[in-house]
C-alpha cells in the first residue's frame, strides 16, 4: 500500500510542480492533487523537498529509459546523439516554456536536490559514452576521450538553456555542437591517398 500512495504522489506532485513551479506549490496543493489530507501526504514524505527529489528522479529516470529503448532505431551516431539530447535537454526546455516558474528552482538552486541532478547527468553522459565510444576507435589521435566529449556536451547544453529563447533554437544549437563534435571525431583523410 506505501508503494501505491507513494505511486500516486509523484504522479500527481509532477503535474502539480509542472502547472505551478517549486516555490508556488505547497503540500497542500501536493495533497489535494494525490487525493489525500495534508497529514496522510506527511506520511508519505517529509516535505516538499523530498517530493520534488522523487520526481525528479523518476522522471530523469523514465528519460533515460526512453533514450536507452529509442537507441537502437537510430542508425547514426548523430541521430542517436539528437534523439538522447532532444529527450534530455529540448523536452525538458519545453516544459520551461509553457510554465516559467519551473525556471525559478534551476536558477535559484536545488541544493537540496544536487545528488539526484548529478547522478542524472552522470548516468546520461554514460549513455552519451556509449554513443560516441565507437567513434573513438577510428578517430584522430588528438580526439578527446569520449568521457571528456560526454562531460563537454553536457555542460555546453547547460549553457545553452541558460541563453536559448525557444525549444527550436535550443534543438539548433545543440545540432551545431553535435556536427562540431563528430567532425572532430572523423578520421583524418590519408595526405597521400
């Protein structure tokens, strides 16, 4: 039964958290929307707090499992990195746009949620890892390790949600980052051939 309540929580708090923002939402408003009393919620979890972490590890988490099934049906190393990074960091943005108050947290920080973000980044840059490891094999002997590409992909798209306008010019840029990176990677023609 902890399990369905819980269940029913997170599904109702991450509505909740999308139509308000962090800051707007209350446990009040957290409870009404999981169809329990206050007290019944406080049995559940702590705080606020505690909810917005959960959600925001299952929803990190029901993200990378889309990217790691959606994968396979991406033949190129350039798709697959679009598809990953359009789950990752374009979606997300959209969210962004339609409810402004969700920016709120991000800029004003989650301290009490900075484990659950940098397990996330951490566990999608493994996925980018395995994406662009490949490459590697073949690429020029100056090409940074694929790890080192993962962790610059994602800061860099990080700073691009800080400047981009819209979820069109967010999806560009990271295009334009992604053809950079891959053209690095690209075996040098042979001089001689």
């Amino acid at each position: 039964m902890g399990n369905e309540k819980k269940a029913r929580v997170l599904a109702a708090a991450e509505s909740v958290f999308l139509r308000f923002g962090y800051r707007r939402t209350t446990m009040g408003d957290l409870a009404t929307a999981a169809g329990m009393s206050r007290p019944a919620l406080y049995l559940v979890f702590c705080n606020k707090e505690e909810v917005f972490e959960a959600v925001l590890r299952a929803f990190t988490a029901r993200t990378l499992e889309e990217i790691r099934q959606g994968l396979d049906a991406r033949p190129t190393p350039l798709e697959k990195l679009r598809f990953a990074f359009d789950l990752w960091a374009v979606r997300p943005f959209g969210f962004f746009e339609a409810s402004p108050e969700l920016r709120e947290p991000l800029h004003g920080g989650l301290a009490f949620a900075r484990e659950a973000i940098d397990q996330a980044i951490t566990t999608f840059e493994a996925e980018l890892v395995g994406i662009l490891a490949p490459l590697s094999e073949t690429a020029p002997a100056k090409a940074l390790p694929p790890e080192q590409i993962a962790r610059v992909l994602t800061r860099a798209v990080h700073g691009f949600k800080e400047s981009a306008t819209s979820s069109e010019e967010l999806r560009t840029m990271i295009d334009g980052l992604l053809e950079m990176v891959l053209a690095s990677l690209r075996p040098i023609p042979d001089a001689g051939a």
